[in-house]
C-alpha cells in the first residue's frame, strides 16, 4: 500500500509527512500518550499542511458563505476524510488535530523539515518560507513509508541583513528573544499597522512567492486580533 495524497494536493493540502509512531522521539510519544487512549490501535501518524495560496482559493467561498465557525478546519477535515475513505477504506484513523489535544505540532513540524525558527516566532522553511500551516493530525493503522526529511538548511541561520527585525514597529525582536507583549499592545493599537498583518513577516524574502493575498492575511491575523482582545478584556474584567 502506498502513500498517495495526490488529490488532497489538489485542494490544497499539498504539505504531508508520514511518521512511524515507534520511530518519534520520546517526548512526543509521551504527549501523544497524554492526549490518546488508544494510541496502540495505530503505527502511523500523519501530518498535513497547507504551503501557499492554493488552499485559500478553495475555503475563500466557504469564508464567505459564512456557513462555518472555522471553515478552514471544517475543509481541511473534510477533504482528509473524503481522500482517505476514497483511497484506504476501512483502515482505521483517528483525527488528532484540529481538536482540544495538545498535540506537539511545532515539534512534529521540526522534525519534518517544515519549520525552522524565525525571529518573529513563526515557523519557516527554505521552500515555503513562513507562508504554510498545519491542517491536520491524524493517527493511522497503516504501513506507508516514511517520509523523507524535507530538505532546505534554516533560513534564517544565513540571513545578515535581517529585514524582519527592523520591519517591526514595535521592536519586538530588537532584544534577546521575542517580546511577545510589546507585539501584543502594538497590534491592541487602534492605529496599529499589524492589527491584520505583521510586517516583519512580510519582510522576510524567503518564498516570497507563495506569500498570503491581502484577504487570507487580513481573515487570519483579524481573528488572531479577536482572540487577543477577548483575552485582554477577560483579564481585565476579572482583575
Ligand atoms: S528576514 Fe531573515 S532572519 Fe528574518 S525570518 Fe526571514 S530569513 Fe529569517
Ligand atoms: S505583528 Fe507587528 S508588532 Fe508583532 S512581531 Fe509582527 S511586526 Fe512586530
């Protein structure tokens, strides 16, 4: 049986890697351990992502008709559902990801080449720059070969000019590691020039090609915006 996630590409979901649960580093065994009581049911574990725009062309509609709460979820899920049940019918899975678990997938990223540090603390890689996400996780009865480390040395271990740094308004990265509260008041501005981006993101020339249109930076970085002032607001509220 192998590995065939070429419809998925179609959609969108074109980033993939396949593990072998025995093979993960203990730290995440343990997590994902914590986070599945049934985890010996399964000796895979898959991660899909998105790089670039392709996805976005397809959820864009679905955004618009409103019909969901978080519809890049619901069709990442969606499309992961219909592809497997098309292609490997029957073989258990378990979808970890969208979901409550606190599943490491920063870790899982790493190890599959896909993120590297970045200044601005978001994952980036030589291929896609910072422009991919993960969609979704998911535990699988199966024995597909594992696949290859993406190749691409970090990006940023060989950038000297550094033009996210002095890109952010809010010198956020000016210091020793990220001030992660001086981004936050910043973005909390009602001038705010990253209330629906963040301009040391944009700054950075690594796959500036696959960079996110106007309207996927301003739904993902408006929503992050939401869930910051909910926070702030709730803190305030209970002090
Ligand atoms: S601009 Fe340079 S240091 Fe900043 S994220 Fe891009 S590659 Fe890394
Ligand atoms: S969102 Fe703005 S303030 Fe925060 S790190 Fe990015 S550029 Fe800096």
């Amino acid at each position: 049986m192998t590995f065939e996630p070429d419809s998925l590409v179609a959609h969108g979901i074109n980033l993939h890697a396949v593990f072998d649960l025995d093979a993960l580093p203990d730290d995440i065994q343990a997590a994902l351990r914590g986070c599945c009581d049934d985890l010996s049911r399964y000796r895979q574990l898959i991660l899909f992502g998105h790089g670039g725009r392709q996805l976005w062309q397809s959820v864009a509609p679905l955004i618009a008709a409103g019909e969901s709460a978080d519809p890049i979820d619901t069709y990442s899920q969606q499309q992961v559902a219909a592809w497997w049940a098309a292609r490997y019918p029957g073989l258990p899975y378990r979808v970890l990801y969208p979901g409550d678990a606190p599943v490491p997938l920063q870790r899982l990223g790493a190890l599959a080449g896909w993120h590297h540090g970045s200044p601005f603390r978001v994952g980036i890689n030589a291929q896609w720059g910072s422009w991919f996400a993960y969609r979704v996780l998911m535990l699988v009865d199966s024995a597909f070969a594992p696949t290859p480390k993406m190749v691409g040395d970090p990006p940023c271990a060989s950038c000297v000019s550094r033009p996210c740094v002095s890109a952010c308004p809010a010198q956020a990265m000016a210091g020793d590691g990220f001030a992660f509260e001086a981004c936050v008041q910043y973005r909390l501005q009602p001038d705010s020039a990253c209330r629906d981006r963040c301009l040391a993101r944009q700054a950075c020339p690594v796959g500036i090609e696959h960079r996110y249109d106007e309207a996927q930076l301003q739904y993902h970085y408006l929503r992050s915006l939401r869930s910051i002032e909910q926070f702030y607001s709730t803190r305030q509220r209970e002090s």
